[in-house]
C-alpha cells in the first residue's frame, strides 16, 4: 500500500495566508513526522524540493536588496538641509530589512553549493536549524510591521519623492530569467519576509516527509520545524489584528475577516465589486478612480449589518431579474484573445523588445481578461438584508459560494446586534478598506509578479478513489474544479453513490489545465426533492458536506508516477491519486500496433475491415449519445470516467459481441469521451496531414466566395472514407447544437472540442506547427477551432451533391 501523505502541507488552511486571505497563518503540527520514505526515491525528492526552494530563496534575496537599495541615498539626504525622509523614518521603514538580508544571504551562500554538488551523503540540517533560531529577527520585524507601513504611507502622502520611489522598486531577476528586473511597490515587498517564514514552514514538511528516519538530518529539521511552528504560532495572533483590524469611533474593534472580487448583478449589468466582510458588517464597494499620484479610495455601494444578514432558501427567493448571459463563443474568443497577447508577450520579452510595446500588450490583455473575469460567472450568490433589499452576487464556482456563506454563518453564531452606520462610521469604514484588504489585484494574469508560476498546462488526470468520515448514510458524490483565466470551473464529476458513510467511486478522470495552480474538491450530498429547486439556475440545490484544495506543484505531479493524497475536509477524508501529462506529450499520435483494432489505426483500414462508410464505433457512440444524452449539460464538453472510457475502447478493440449491452449501460459522458478518443488517437487526423496547411490557408482567406470554394474543394480532396465519416460526425454535432438551451453546447463550443482532436497533425507534421507547449489557445489551435466552426454553421452539405458539383474549381490551393 503507497504512504498516504496525511501531513499538513497540503492543508489549504496552511497557505491560506500567502493567498490573500483565510484565517490566518498558523500550521497544524503534524502528527508522526515519520513516513516510510523509500531512501532512494525519498533523496532524490529531498533534491527536488531543495532546488524549488533554493530558486526561490534568490528571488527572495534580489526583493531584500531592492528593499535596502534606496535606505543608503535616504540616509545620505537626512542630514542635508533638504531631506526626503527623517533617520527616525528611515529606520522605522527599514526595521531589520539589513538583518534579514544578511542572514539569508548565509544561508544561501551555503546551501547553494550542496544542492549544486548534490550527492546522498550530503547533509545541511544543520543550515535550516541554524535558519530557525534566528527567528528572533523576524519577531522584532513583525513588532514593527504595522508601524513600518504606516510610516511609509504618510510619507509617501506628504513627500511626492519618496512616493516615486516606494511605487516602483527595481528588483533583480533571477540569473537564468531572460528579464533584467521586474518592478514592485514598497508595501508588497514588506509583506515578503512574513510570507518567507510560512514559505519555510512549508519546505521543512516537505523535506521531513522525504527524509529517512534515520539520516543524520532528521533530528535536525524536526526540530527546525518545531522552533519554525512555534514561532508562527506566536505571531500569527500579532499580524492579523494588526493588518486586518479597524476601530470604530466607538472605540469598538472591528475586524475584517475576509475580502475579494465579485461580480455583482446591479441595475441588470455586471459590475465588478470589492465586497469585505467584517466581524458585524458585510460592505461591497468599487475602487474610486483617481487621478495619478492620488491615494486611491473606495466608495461604498451598500453595507447590510450581519444581524440583518439572511440567505433566502429556494423556495423562497424570487426569481432573478434577467441575467445577460455572454455567448460561450464570445468567451472562448476573449481566452484566445488573452493567450495570444500573452504569446506575444513572451516574444517581445525573448527578443529583448521595447518595454513601451510590453507594456502596451499588458494593457490590451489586462483589458480581455477584466472582460472575461466580469462576464464568465454564471452561478448565483444572493443575499438579502431582513430590512428590505436583496443582492445578487455571481460567481464562477460553488466553493467560492459556499466559503462566503459559511464565513458569514460563522460569524453569525455570536451574538449581534443589528445597527445603522452614522455617515462618520461609514466613512471610516470605507476609509479603512485600502489599507485593510488582503486581495490587491483583480485576480488575472496580468497582475501577477514575473516571478510567480505560470502554472500548468496539459492534462491532469485524478482518480477519485474513496471518502469516509460521514456521520450518516447520504447519496454522495465530488465534482472537481480548477483555476483557468484566473477564475474557477467545474470540470468532472462522480457517479451518485448510494445509501452510504464510505463511497468507494474508484474513477478517473482526465482534466485539461490551461495554466491551472490549484485543484479544488467538493464533495456533495444528492437531493431528490424536486421541491427544491433553486429558480436563479433551475437546477437542484444540493448540500456541500466538504470541500478542500490543494495546490498542483509541478514537481510532485509532473511525474510518470501516480500520486496518491488525502485531502481533508470538515472531518470528511477524501483519498484521490494524480498525475499531470504536459500538452506536448499529450499532442503526440501515435500508431496503434496491433491493427487488428481500432484505435490507433487509419481509418481507411477500419472501414475495409469493416466493409462500412463510417467506423462501427463512430456510428454506435452517435447513436447512443443522441438517444440519451443529447440533452445531457455539457455533453462532450464534461469528463466522463477515464476507466469507463478504457474499458469501452478495450471492447471496441476486440471487436466484443457485449459491446451494445455495455454501452447501453455505460454513462453517457464515458460514450462521448471514447468518440473523442478515437478521433483523437487517429494515427492521422481525420482532415489528413497532407490537407492541415490548405485548410490553414483556406480559413484565413477574406473573401467570402473564395473561402467557400476552397473550403468545399479541401472536403471534396479528401480520402472517401474521411469524408463520410465526417459528414456523418457534422450533422450529428448540428443536431446536439440544436439542444442548445438545454444541454449548453453551442456550435462553437463543439468546435472548441473537436476541432484540434480532428485537424490537429500527426507528430511528424506537427513539429512547424506547434508553439509553446503553455501557449494552449496558439493561432493553430485557433484556427483548428475556425475550420470546424465553418463547416458547422454551413448550409447542410451531401456527399454526392459535393462530388457531383462542378461549380467549385478543382485547383489546388
């Protein structure tokens, strides 16, 4: 049995802090730092994670020097008759910054060369136990934490000097980074230290869990760990009240809890709204627009007291006002918009180019995905104030519903009392929530550090295996989400399991990640009651039992090895395995050698074989996803069961006489995905290799009557049986489009799905063709999305009429 890794580095509450918001920063400690380790494995992942942190220990090193580079030339000027800042400011700013740096700077400089000359006798537990005795430094750092910002930001308010400098401090970038330096403000770089220790923290667990019991570093980070815990827990009460907290002019302390960005329905258009939540209070504001130079201020829009505060139930909320729902094809737009820009980026970065044109593709894609980020949500969040009016949030995910609701249930539990804000208290209030607030940017790419993670592109594929913890037999299931474009999507889900406290669903699923950090959990209770409906989606409302998130590390599942974890939630234990395929892995085609099957093989040899027009398997998944799933939400869109889709593909394989009974019992999810695998694991793409640049061509050209008559000679070019099959998979994509409100699968969603699975190249031809494997929505892809797009809205096209035709010219392209 494989060691399930039950530590605390996975706790989503453990890093809460360093993502912007949560309940602070204090670990769990673990309970028996002592998992098998197998020696070999375990001290080549000892490497792994030394070399992650050793990366990230420079760039933390490059933002100390960029914080203590102005402190010279500020001293320098406080003794002349002109000076930008006191020595008492200076050294109230700089608290221990110098300190700080200097210990790192050690550290480094002798963990470097051994994770350079790496072998299995190496020891450094010495280093990170020397590291955790000097904590003491970062105690006095954060005594001082809240008087070092105050300091700054009267200072940058009253000297427009020193307001220049804290706005934008040069930080150096890493040696191998093709960027010389990346700017950042003062404010965010006195945050880095905190961030640092829980940073730490966490590399102490991993290296823990990775160490044998009986190397001479064990004792040593247990013990680095311990003195690490222990301090976090003494000053994780100093730094949240301090940074979180405001007084009223009652003389009354309250606290901020939460904050974030959500997309508010007001007066029937979205806004995007900064909504905090207070101890008492629940205030959603909007940034004010200010002139350069001008401290930014929020203006708030509504505040509802939390004895106010009530969720209305299903039955008992109104319908919704009429919420504008974008075109998924104008969405798909903006991410393609977005990646583009992004490619562009890259380029610009790579060739050295002008800062101007980067900042200039910054703003353009800042601008897509504030659009993308504001019109993507589509589940509803309302609250209603018992006084009277009602508020509708939409959000991209259940768990972010569910995490606002039961932040403010929570809060609800103690006694309050109901009030109205006196236009001074609300002012302040207001005032407050700038300096106050956890999340800075609207979450998207574009406001990201340069240094921070692009995430992951590729295919996650997770087994979901069990769950236990349940107090009661439940109907139970998981959906799984992760982060795409800076928001959350749901993208798989388990079958019901009944009547039980311990679910065994045992199924895979296989995930696309564009540039994803985070996979979420959650786990759901089933309801049959048709009576709860909930009228903002039509959909029923099932309860939430758990839910937890972990974050994708690339060095834990870019292996070939399944991981497997635990993920804990609300005493609820959910166990999944994981592992990652990078998109250009998953681009390959590769030849099936056994022929006598037929995936992996040509479809010219299938239907000989056969002696039919289309492939038996194309025929019978159409037939059953159009008898029972054509209504289904998301349908060819929505994972179905990876060992659903195996065991289908095996059965297809061996030609089985079981076969229609097995797909008749089979979900219809697994039905569509082994579709798409057969035409994605074609040894050439349906729209043949040779014919990929002329239907390149043909889709970029501007002429209308042109296009057409290129675009009908290319279908014309093609192999008879690739073009019957074909038009057989064409009219019954129409025929699931024409579903459309029900199912939610547009025209130019389906082109999304199949277009590159049936014009994308053969490996061979690819190799001109493909960009960066994170460059998920390149101009080809784009492209591959068009062709099929075109075909799809096209009047319907017959086989005969299209050999028969004369009208069209038969030159080549």
């Amino acid at each position: 049995m494989p060691y399930i890794d039950e530590s605390p580095t996975m706790s989503p509450q453990l890093s809460a802090r360093s993502q912007g918001g949560g309940d602070g920063i204090l670990p769990t400690p673990p309970e028996g730092l002592g998992p098998v380790v197998e020696a070999g494995k375990g001290l080549e992942m000892r490497k792994l994670v030394l070399s992650g942190f050793l990366a990230s220990e420079e760039i933390y090193i490059n933002q100390l020097e960029a914080l203590l580079l102005p402190m010279k030339p500020l001293k320098a000027t406080a003794t002349t008759s002109q000076p930008v800042l006191t020595i008492q400011q200076i050294e109230t700013i700089f608290y221990k910054i110098q300190d700080i740096y200097e210990i790192h700077k050690e550290f480094y400089d002798n963990l470097c060369p051994k994770v350079q000359q790496w072998d299995s006798e190496v020891t450094l537990g010495h280093l990170f136990q020397k590291l955790a005795s000097q904590l003491g430094v970062y105690k006095a750092f954060v005594d001082n934490y809240k008087i070092a910002l105050e300091t700054a930001e009267k200072c940058s308010q009253s000297n427009n000097q020193f307001q220049k400098i804290s706005e934008e401090l040069k930080v150096k970038a890493p040696k191998d980074s093709k960027d010389s330096h990346t700017s950042i403000t003062m404010e965010a770089l006195l945050y880095k230290p905190i961030d640092r220790v829980t940073r730490s923290t966490l590399v102490l667990h991993d290296l823990l869990k990775h160490t044998p019991v009986d190397h001479p570093d064990y004792p040593l980070l247990q013990d680095a760990l311990r003195i690490s815990q222990n301090f976090l827990s003494s000053i994780n009460e100093d730094i949240d009240p301090r940074r979180t907290a405001v007084t009223t002019p009652k003389g009354e302390t309250r606290q901020l809890v939460k904050d974030g960005f959500l997309v508010e329905m007001a007066e029937s258009s979205r806004k995007l709204r900064h909504v905090f939540l207070f101890t008492d209070v629940l205030l959603c504001a909007k940034l004010k627009k200010t002139s350069v130079g001008k401290h930014q201020q929020y203006d708030c829009k509504w505040y509802i007291p939390l004895a106010d505060l009530v969720f209305p139930s299903p039955e008992e909320s109104e319908p919704s006002p009429q919420v504008h729902l974008f075109p998924d094809h104008e969405l798909e737009d903006m991410k393609m918009k977005i990646s583009a820009l992004k490619s562009e980026i890259q380029k610009e970065r790579a060739s050295k180019g002008q800062s101007r044109a980067i900042e200039r593709l910054k703003k353009k894609m800042f601008e897509n995905e504030f659009l993308l980020l504001l019109n993507s949500p589509t589940i509803p969040f309302r609250i209603h104030n018992r006084n009277g009016k009602s508020y509708l949030f939409l959000l991209s995910s259940d768990y972010e519903r569910s995490e606002w609701r039961e932040a403010i249930q929570k809060l609800q539990k103690k006694d309050l009392q109901a009030f109205v804000l006196s236009s001074v208290e609300l002012q302040v209030l207001t005032g407050s929530c700038f300096k106050l607030r956890t999340v800075h940017n609207i979450p998207v790419t574009s406001n990201k550090d340069d240094d921070e993670a692009p995430g992951l592109y590729g295919f996650l594929h997770v087994i979901v295996h069990s769950a236990k913890g349940f107090k009661q037999s439940a109907n139970l299931y998981c959906t799984l989400e992760v982060d795409s474009f800076g928001y959350f999507v749901s993208k798989a889900k388990t079958r019901v399991f009944r009547d039980t406290t311990e679910p065994q669903w045992n199924e895979e699923f296989e995930i696309e990640l564009e540039g994803s950090q985070s996979l979420r959990i959650l786990c759901y209770e089933k309801c049959y009651d048709k009576t709860k409906v909930n009228k903002d989606n039509n959909e029923i409302v099932d309860k939430i039992m758990g839910k937890g998130q972990i974050q994708l590390d690339p060095q834990t599942v870019q292996t070939k090895n399944w991981h497997m974890d635990v993920i804990e939630m609300n005493g609820i234990k959910v166990e999944f395995s994981m592992k990652f395929t990078s998109r250009d892995m998953s681009l390959k085609r590769t030849p099936s050698k056994k022929q006598t099957g037929v995936f992996g093989v040509k479809i010219s040899v299938v239907t000989k074989r056969e002696r039919s027009k289309v492939p038996y398997i194309v025929r019978q998944c159409v037939e059953e996803v159009e008898k029972r799933g054509i209504e289904e939400i998301g349908i060819y869109r929505i994972s179905g069961v990876a060992t659903d889709i195996q065991a289908l593909k095996a059965v297809f394989d061996a030609n089985n006489k079981d076969v229609l009974v097995m797909l008749s019992d089979m979900d219809v999810n697994a039905i569509a995905g082994t579709l798409k695998l057969y035409f994605r694991e074609l040894p050439e793409p349906l729209l043949t290799d040779r014919l990929y640049p002329a239907f390149m061509e043909g889709i970029a050209l501007s002429d209308p009557a042109a296009k057409e008559n290129c675009m009908m000679h290319l279908l014309r070019t093609l192999p008879d049986p690739n073009l019957i099959t074909f038009l057989f998979l064409l009219e019954h994509l129409k025929r699931v489009a024409e579903k459309e409100p029900i199912n939610k699968m547009s025209l130019h969603n389906l082109a999304t799905v199949f277009g590159p699975t049936l014009l994308r190249p053969s490996e061979v031809e690819s190799k001109g063709h493909l960009t960066s494997a994170s460059d998920i929505w390149s101009h080809d892809v784009m492209a591959q999305v068009q062709v099929l797009l075109y075909y799809l809205q096209h009047p319907p096209i017959s086989f005969a009429e299209l050999k028969r035709n004369t009208l069209y010219f038969s030159t080549d392209v």
